[in-house]
C-alpha cells in the first residue's frame, strides 16, 4: 500500500491534466452563460472555479464517471441556481456582452447546452428539471432572439421633386 501522500500526488497530477485538457471548453461555456465578454469574464471564472472544486473534491468518487460531465452538470446547476436567486424565475438582467446577453438564464442554459456542447433535447431537459416542451420553447425563443438582424435606422427618404432637371 502505498503512503497517503503518494496518493495525493497521483490523484493532483490526474486532476491537473483533465483541467489541461477541459478547463477551456468549460471557461467557454461558463463565459457564454454568464454572458460575459472572453476578455472580462470574472463571473465565469468564478463559476468555473467553484465546479472545478467540487470535481476535485469529489474526484476519487467519480468511479468511471466522465469528470467533464461531472464539472459540467455542477457549472450549469450553479448558474441556474444563482440567476434564479439574483433575478427570480431566471428573468434577464440587462448587461452589456455578447449575442447572448440578451437572452434570460435559462435561454441561455438551453442554448449553450444544445448548441455548444451538443447535448440532446431529453438530455437537457432532465438536467435542467424541465418539460420538453419548455426547453423546446426556449430553444426556439433564444434561435429567434439571436439571429434577429440588429434594428438599423431606416434610410433618409429621397425626395423626387428636388432632384435638378
């Protein structure tokens, strides 16, 4: 048997390399759910932070359960949890970001799990608690809200009677 220090070692070093090889992608979704900008994301990186402690913690207990998932579910289950206590209902908060600033929470929760990280629509919903046809419907709202073009201010009308002769 070997000492528990050793252990230690093994498991920080295994630890170490998922965080090498996931911490991106799981910073990415993080900063698009808070709707913060790449540059200026500390929400996000708090989020991060905290899911990345609750795997390490939890790390010898995953028993041949993917830790990316593992991070990923504890990432989206504090968002929700946060937005529903600081918005009620997971209202939108009004912030400057991206495309996706403009969407409530839990469109966003629905977006970035559907089209980010390429999880099914039965998936989500039983991650997120909700109905299909909930998340369906906030799939559709979220597409609709984000590929609507931008308003632009209508052009200057011209005039035909003042066009010179």
């Amino acid at each position: 048997m070997r000492p528990r220090h050793a252990l230690d070692d093994v498991r920080a070093q295994e630890f170490r390399a998922y965080v090498a090889g996931a911490g991106g992608r799981l910073l990415q979704t993080a900063t698009l759910l808070t709707a913060e900008p790449p540059d200026a994301n500390p929400r996000a990186r708090r989020l991060l932070t905290l899911a990345l402690a609750r795997t390490y913690a939890g790390w010898d207990g995953l028993h041949g359960e993917d830790p990316y998932d593992h991070t990923r579910r504890y990432l989206v289950t504090r968002f929700a949890l946060s937005a529903w206590h600081r918005h009620g209902a997971l209202r939108p908060r009004p912030r400057p970001g991206g495309p996706l600033a403009v969407l409530s929470p839990q469109e966003r929760l629905v977006l970035v799990l559907r089209l980010h990280e390429g999880i099914a629509e039965e998936q989500t919903a039983a991650m997120l608690g909700l109905p299909l046809d909930r998340v369906r419907a906030a799939h559709d709202r979220a597409m609709a809200a984000v590929l609507r073009p931008p308003a632009r201010p209508a052009p200057a009308p011209v005039r035909v009677d003042t066009v010179p002769s």
